[in-house]
C-alpha cells in the first residue's frame, strides 16, 4: 500500500462524503504523481462509476490488473460493473451512485457500531459504501459482505427491534460507512409495512426503545451484554437474508 499523504487523505475523505467529482480531481492529481499507485486507481475508477462513468471507470480496474492481476478490488468491481455501459443497466446490471448512501433521514437511517467484529483479515477487502446483507438468525442480525462471510453483529437491542419490524413486512439495507479497527455501517428503512406506517425503525433518543407486546411503546434501554461473536454465525443453517446491491471500492 502506498503511503498516506495529505492530499491522499483529502480524497479519500472527499470519497466518504461522496463528493464524487472532487474525489476524481483529486486522485487523476495523485496520479500525475505516480500514475501506476493501485490504490489511487482504485479510488479513481469508483468515483468514476458513481458519476455513471461506467466506461471509465472498467477501463481503469483494467489497468489495476495489468499491475496486480490478482487485485481483489478491481476483480470485484469488474464483475460488477460487467453489465453497465455508460452508466444505463444491461442485463439487470447499473452503475450504483452513492452520492445520497449516507444521507440520514430521521427514524429511518442509523449509524451503528457492530460488535464482535471478524478478525482484520476478512475485513481487508470491505471499503466504504459497501453493501451488506443483513441476516437474521437466533434473535441477532449478522451482517454480511456480497461472498456471504461475517462481518460483524448489531447489538442486541437493536437487533431485537429491528427483527419486530422485518417480522412485520419492513425491509432494510446496510453499507459499510467506515472500517478500520472498527466496522460502523449505515442502515437504512427500504420499505414500511402498515401496520408499522406511524413507527419509525429507529428511536430518536439513544436512551428508549420500542417493545412489542400487543402494543407499540417506548421503554428504557439495558445495555445488553455481546455474547455471541463470529462462530454464533453458521453459514449452513438456515436464517433470513436480505441484500441490496453492492458497490465499487471508495477508498
């Protein structure tokens, strides 16, 4: 990995807030440098694709493959940008902008630490604005990335909640937000169900939840003790997985 500077972390920030034709400026800057850093070609060709310059942005993980034919990124981001020309979907495949991802809505988004996280090696590969998908198994939410290997769990009053509402007919997405010692992601209500139209999926206070027992109502929080970890996840046992559609690598 080459080494971080100022103006690197500029565009990777530029990349986190998804300021896409910033993050572009600024990594073709990086490379005028050093026109064969992989980690800065990465970054260009997903701020291309989120602008929908599918093209581009194929062009430039070819390049990456040609200095590391191995490169797990570029491979990823190929096979899914495989179906997008010029930004319009072929074959049920479109270029996924994230410009909006982590915009917050209040009561339907949520930015949340996961617990008992995978080690850093499983991790390597995750990068902001990723999908996950989420699965539900034993009363806990797992999250996954696209190959279907743990990532991380939400804690467990949050998962107690948010099972109610997928129960109910809601549906949710998550992305990775940031990931380095930690994994925070980004969960977002998709769909609201009737019988939950004047519930929202997340409490405006920390400090109250919802509970579920004939009637809908606040009460305190416990902070529940994290128990389970990554062996809690059985990959050969059946549970509920919902997935959204996964994005290029950003920084």
């Amino acid at each position: 990995m080459s080494p971080m500077t100022p103006l690197k972390v500029q565009a990777i920030q530029t990349a986190l807030m998804g300021d896409w034709q910033n993050a572009v400026t600024l990594n073709q800057t990086l490379l005028e440098e050093n026109p064969d850093d992989i980690d800065t070609l990465n970054r260009l060709a997903f701020a291309l694709g989120s602008l929908g310059n599918i093209k581009e942005a194929r062009d430039i993980y070819q390049k990456v493959l040609t200095l590391d034919m191995q490169n797990p990124i570029a491979l990823r981001n190929l096979k899914r940008l495989s179906g997008a020309i010029g930004g319009k979907p072929q074959n049920g495949v479109a270029s996924i902008p994230l410009t909006n991802v982590f915009i917050e809505e209040p009561g339907k988004t949520k930015v949340i630490e996961l617990i008992n996280v995978a080690d850093k090696k499983a991790l390597v590969t995750l990068r902001a604005g990723e999908t996950l998908m989420i699965s539900v198994k034993r009363m806990k939410i797992f999250l996954l990335d696209s190959q279907k290997n743990y990532v991380g769990m939400l804690p467990d009053d949050i998962s107690k909640r948010l099972i109610e509402f997928i129960n109910g007919g809601n549906a949710y997405e998550a992305f990775v937000k940031t990931v380095d010692h930690k994994v925070v992601v980004f969960i977002r209500e998709t769909r609201r169900s009737t019988k939950f139209k004047n519930q929202p999926s997340f409490a405006s206070s920390e400090k109250t939840r919802l509970v579920f027992d004939g009637k809908i109502r606040p009460v305190k929080l416990e902070k529940d003790a994290a128990t389970d970890d990554e062996n809690s996840y059985d990959s050969d046992s059946q549970g509920t997985e919902t997935s959204g559609r996964t994005s290029e690598d950003a920084v």
